[in-house]
C-alpha cells in the first residue's frame, strides 16, 4: 500500500462505510467495522481455500494412492486436487482481486493483468486436470463423459476458456471501443459468476461420484459413514462455504473499487458524444484517457457492472 496508511485508505473509502444517518455511531467507527468485516470475510474465505486444498490432498495422498502420472489411480487423483486447487481456490482469488482495497492505487492494467492471470493459471490446471482423468479412463477402458458430472464440467471448462478469451480480447487489449466494452461488462461479470457456482456444483456432484465409486469393494461402504466419508464431505462444505464468502464479498456494491479518472472524465465528459459507433470526441486523447470510465458514466448500470469487473 505505496504511500497511504489505512486509516486515510479506509476515510476515503465510502465503500468501507456503513454508517447511515442516524445510526448513532460515528463515520469512522462504521468505516473500520466495515473494513474489518470485509477482512475477516476475506481472511475466513482465504483459510478455507487453503483448507480445501489441503483436504483434496489429505484424501488422495492418505486415503488413496497418492499422486502419480501412470494411467492408474494415482493419476486420477491429480483430478480432483488440480480442480479444487485451480478451478476453484484460483479462480476464487481471480474474482476477488479487484476488492482488495491496498490495490485501488494500483494501476488498473496491473490489475487486469493479475486478474487475467489468475484465471489463466485456473483454466491451464483445470485442462491438465481433465487430461489426468481421460488419460485415466483410457488406460482403464472406462468409457468417457457419460455422467452429469462429466456433461456439466466440460462445458464450464469450456465456457470458462470463452470466457477468458473475450475478457482478454474486449478489455485487455486497446482495441475493443468503450461501447463494446461497456455492453459486454455485465454479461462478463455475470456469466463468471455464473461459471465460478457451477464449478463448485460440478466438484461436489464430482466428490460424491468419487466415494460412492470407490467406497465399495472391500468393505467399509460410503453409507458406513468412514473416516474418508467424513473428511471429503467435510471438503465439500468446506469448497460451499468459500464459494459463498466469495459471491458474496464480491456483490457487495460498497465493497467495490472505486471509479478511477473520475476528476479527468468531469472536466472531458460535457465534450463527448456517443453513438452506435462509439464515442465521438474532438479530443482523441481524452477518449483513450477516459475510455471506459465514459461510458459507465452515461449509464449508472454498467457502471455498476463495471466496478464488479473481473477482467
Ligand atoms: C470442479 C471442477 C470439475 C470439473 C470441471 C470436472 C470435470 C470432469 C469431466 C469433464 C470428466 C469426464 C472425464 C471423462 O469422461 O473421461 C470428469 C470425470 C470425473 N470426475 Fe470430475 N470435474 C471436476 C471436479 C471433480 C472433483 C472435485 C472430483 C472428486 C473426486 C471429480 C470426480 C470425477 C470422477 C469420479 C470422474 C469419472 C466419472 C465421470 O466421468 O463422471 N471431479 N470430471
């Protein structure tokens, strides 16, 4: 946090307050509520990231056969770890980066570049993961993709490649015009919602597969309720309860990153016009300068959808 202390962060922060009129509480004590339930909720969702992971670990190292690239179990196994590692902890970072209040001064390329990345990492180890358990599958003549579970999880990993693709191609990339950019925003910051809900459905259905599968021969059976049953449906609350500290920080409208060029985009905006084309401004600088911020600014709703941007 270059140069700022997080008193002076949290005072010019509307979004870390929570104080109404009235609330006979003064401004302040409400912004540090504010900002302290924000990090413990961020704090809380960070420990059962990790302890997801760690339990996906503990399963397939100490219940099962480890980890491995043999065509066997082992190899399987790299399924579930790498999905609750990348398609779901790393994605759940990627979400939730633009809020971290120490990056809004941050440059928001940066931001979009760590944004970008994050889900890039979640997308490769979410592609590895799949080529374990169709390796797996093949070398054991088990036929592919004929569970729900199979149907619905490709098309995420699917869905979730697209996803990547036209948020790096409209908001990475200078070339997309703001017009485009702001009417794609919604539909970006919706369907990656969308997506991160149904990775965590596709795990749990996924984890239950997986015990009942394997929970069989010998003896003890899943509805014996073992040790293992416990600790991997502990993993499924475990993966639930992230998925909604995660939404939920994120749809929180005063939690969000505040508007950035707000002051350059006062003094520009009286001089812009804006047609189906884009926008139309004498000053081109001023439009490269204010881009996106412009068009957010002639419709408070993407401006809303924007500042839930997660590209
Ligand atoms: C979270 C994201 C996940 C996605 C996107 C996903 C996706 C997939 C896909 C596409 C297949 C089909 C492979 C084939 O037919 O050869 C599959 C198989 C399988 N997955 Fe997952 N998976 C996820 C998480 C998990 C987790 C956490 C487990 C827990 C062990 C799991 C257990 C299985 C099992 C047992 C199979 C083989 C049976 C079947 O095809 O349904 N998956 N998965």
């Amino acid at each position: 946090m270059r140069g700022r202390s997080w008193p002076r962060l949290v005072s010019a922060c509307p979004c870390l307050s929570s104080a109404g009129p009235g609330s006979g509480r003064t401004s302040g004590q409400a912004r540090m509520e504010g900002l302290l339930l924000f990090l413990a909720l961020l704090g809380s969702a960070l420990l059962l990231g990790l302890a997801a992971v760690s339990f996906s670990l503990v399963w397939t190292c100490y219940y099962r056969e480890g980890l491995g690239w043999d065509g066997g179990a082992p190899e399987f196994n790299w399924h579930p770890v790498l999905m609750v590692t990348g398609f779901i902890f790393v994605q759940g970072l990627a979400i939730i980066v633009y809020r971290l209040p120490w990056t809004w001064k941050c440059n928001k390329l940066l931001m979009k570049l760590i944004h970008a990345g994050l889900n890039s990492i979640a997308f490769t180890l979410a592609v590895i993961s799949l080529v374990a358990v169709f390796d797996f599958h093949n070398a054991k003549k088990i036929p592919n993709m004929y569970s729900l579970h199979s149907w619905i999880g490709l098309t995420a990993v699917i869905l979730y490649g697209l996803q990547i693709f036209v948020g790096i191609a409209v908001f990475l990339f200078p070339f997309a015009p703001a017009s485009l950019r702001a009417a794609i925003m919604p539909i970006h910051v919706y369907s990656g919602l969308f997506l991160f809900g149904t990775v965590i459905a596709t795990a749990l259905m996924g984890i239950t597969e997986k015990l009942i599968f394997s929970l069989r021969i010998p003896e003890p059976r899943y509805s014996d309720f073992p040790d293992e049953a416990l600790v991997v449906n502990t993993l499924g609350v475990i993966l639930v309860v992230f998925g909604v500290l995660v939404l939920w920080v994120v749809t929180r409208a005063h939690w969000k990153r505040p508007a950035e060029n707000t002051s350059k985009l006062q003094q520009n905006v009286g001089r812009l016009d804006y047609n189906e084309e884009g926008l139309v401004m004498a000053d081109e600088s001023a439009v490269e300068a204010n881009g996106e911020a412009v068009a957010r600014k002639r419709n408070p709703i993407l401006d809303e959808a924007g500042q839930r941007s997660t590209m």
